[in-house]
C-alpha cells in the first residue's frame, strides 16, 4: 500500500495543566464540549485501528497524564501488539509516573522544550515553573532507563534561541530533538505576527541542515518544514553528498516533507480524523466510520494525495515529492489546503525547462 497509515497522534483528553501561547487545540483545564471518551471507546478504536493496520500510537493531549487511565489505555494498545507513545508537557511527571510508563508497554515519550531558560519558556508555556518540572521530566526520565524525545516549537519570540535548545536537548540525553516550525492553528492564530518569515525561515533550515552533518549522538528533524528536505537535495548536491536518511524506530522514518493524510493522521478527543495535529479539517469520525474507510476513501486524503492537483508554486515544484509544502500551514493562511506553502520563497524551475532526470527530485 502506497500511503499506509505508519503513526497516529491520538488526544485522549483535551483537558491541560498548561495553557501555551501556540496551543493547537487551544486546550485549557476544561474544556467545555470535548469530554473525555471512556475507556471502553478507547479499546473499541485500538482494536478498530489494529484491525487494519499497525501504526506508532502516540498519546497526547492536552495533557494525557491528566486521564488517570491513560496507562490502562497504553498497556491495552501494547497487548494488541502497537508500539505506544506518549507526549506530555512534562509537568506532572514523578518517579510512579516513571514505573507505570514502563509498565505499560509505552516504549518512548516526547516532552516539549520551548527555550534554553525559565523565562523563555516558562513565557511560551503562560505557567510558572513549567521549565524546571520539565527538566525534572527529562532526569527521571534518564534514571528509570526510558528513552525521550525533545520537541521545541519556534516563533519570532524564540528564533535566536535554537541552537541553545537545540544543546540543552542534548545535554539532557534525549533521544531525538524536533524542530518545530509553528503553524498557526487553535490558540496560534492569536500570534500570526510572530511567525518567523520566510526568510528566516530558510536560514534557520540551512543552518539545521549543516548542524545535522555533524551530529551523531541524537536523531535531528525539523517537523512542520517540508521545505527542508529540498534544501537537502540542492545543499546535498552543491556539497556533493548523499542525502543522509532519518531513520528512528519510533518515527515515520524516510526523507520527506509533509506526510499529513499520507503517512500519519490525528484522531481527536471527538473522534474526528485529522490529517495531522495541526490541520483542523476532518476526513471522517471513527464514532461513525471504521478507520479503514476514512483512510483509504475520504475525499480529503485523496485530495492531499493527488500531488499533480497542488496549486501555485507547489504544483509547479519540481521538489514536489519530496516537500509538498505545509497543507495545513496552506489551508491556516490561504484558506485552501491545496494551495502552495505561504512561507516558502523557493521559485520553482517549469518542468519544461528541466533538462534531466537528475534536476528532478525523486
């Protein structure tokens, strides 16, 4: 199967501790019209999904160590034979939380790392204290022998930031560091005026591509730039170099841009399926479609599928197969998910004017 359903975020709760500035679901301690599903819905759609297919499961949120059978939900998913993941803020985070992530089967956990200090952070996250509870997070983590990534999302607020986040995710041993470029969704619509611009934005992307050459001890990706993988091809072949493969056993692994609707999806505390955590359009409601259905005949992954049928730069790109462009940054900023990715400045080169196989990606 071509696009095979390889990692899914699931929100067991949209409830949360934290209330932080780029929320994609805009979650808050409660939330009004998005109650928690019950325990037993949540083993119907385990067994639904694994009836089809066998994707990385990743428990989030809001903050998923909120729901107290969170653990009960993972270590069903693990019988079933799912490789279970959790995303947590990191806040709530104690030596039991420790034994019962390790007994549950959950096989790796992403906490989220915004600034190299408190006062970065802390502003980012809107609470006090969250950096030191995530830092906490991070070393418990290390003592209890469980593997965790490090994801850090970035506005004009904290571009300069980078490369320290970037060396005090090593410094505490994480596994693998997610360079998040933030699409404004949920409560990240309130802060359009602080996205990074296109022009830094390729910089920032040129600067995490030298940093990668060199860096062996911890998996690096930026996620929410498509874009990169084709400052990858040209910088690749500029440098004459083979493009180096992002390989991790709990990831989607491959060198590709966007995935929404292809590879991965979100399902939400209200069932719907999403093409991806920030794209606020769904395919279908797995309370009323089986998964398979929504997967292989919705009219929205099809659309997303259909690369020929992109717009503007996009569907003239010769890196079209390799980037894609952001859909849901498409859909954020034109209103139209098939539109061209509003924060590339890539010119693309007309087909008619390529001359051999080799100035075409993949």
């Amino acid at each position: 199967m071509e696009f095979e359903p390889k990692w899914i975020a699931w929100e067991i709760t949209r409830r949360c501790n934290l209330r932080c500035v780029h929320c994609r679901s805009s979650s808050e301690a409660s939330i009004a019209g998005h109650p928690d599903f019950s325990f037993d819905e949540a083993r119907r759609i385990l067994d639904d999904i694994r009836s089809y297919a066998n994707p990385v499961i990743v428990l989030t949120g809001g903050e998923p160590l909120i729901r107290e059978d969170v653990f009960e939900i993972a270590k069903y998913g693990s019988a079933k034979g799912l490789r279970m993941c959790l995303a947590t803020n990191g806040t709530l985070v104690t030596d039991a939380t420790c034994a019962s992530i390790k007994d549950s089967g959950i096989k790796i956990v992403s906490l989220s790392i915004d600034g190299p200090t408190a006062e970065i952070h802390d502003d980012f996250r809107e609470h006090a204290g969250a950096f030191d509870g995530t830092l906490q997070a991070a070393r418990l983590f290390k003592k209890h022998g469980i593997e965790f990534i490090i994801n850090s999302s970035f506005t004009k607020r904290n571009q300069g930031e980078i490369p320290a986040v970037y060396e005090l995710a090593k410094s505490l041993g994480a596994t693998a560091w997610y360079m998040f470029m933030i699409v404004p969704t949920g409560r990240g619509q309130d802060i359009m005026d602080e996205l990074i611009s296109k022009e830094d934005y390729e910089k920032i992307l040129n600067w995490h591509y030298d940093m990668e050459k060199h860096e062996t001890d911890m998996l690096v990706r930026p996620t929410c730039a498509p874009h990169y993988y084709r400052i990858v091809l040209q910088r690749a072949k500029n440098d004459g170099e083979r493009m180096k493969q992002r390989t991790l056993k709990f990831s989607t692994g491959g060198s590709k841009g966007c995935i929404a609707g292809q590879l991965i999806c979100l399902i939400d505390v209200d069932g719907r399926v999403l093409p991806c955590s920030y794209f606020h359009v769904p395919a279908g409601n797995v309370k009323e479609q089986p998964f398979k259905e929504i997967w292989e005949q919705s009219a929205l992954f099809k659309d997303m599928r259909d690369f020929k049928a992109y717009k503007g730069r996009c569907g003239q790109c010769e890196f079209i197969k390799v980037c894609g462009g952001c859909r849901a940054r498409a859909y954020s900023m034109c209103g139209d998910y098939m539109e061209e990715e509003p924060f590339c400045g890539y010119q693309p080169a007309t087909r008619d004017k390529l001359k051999t196989k080799e100035d075409i990606a993949p």
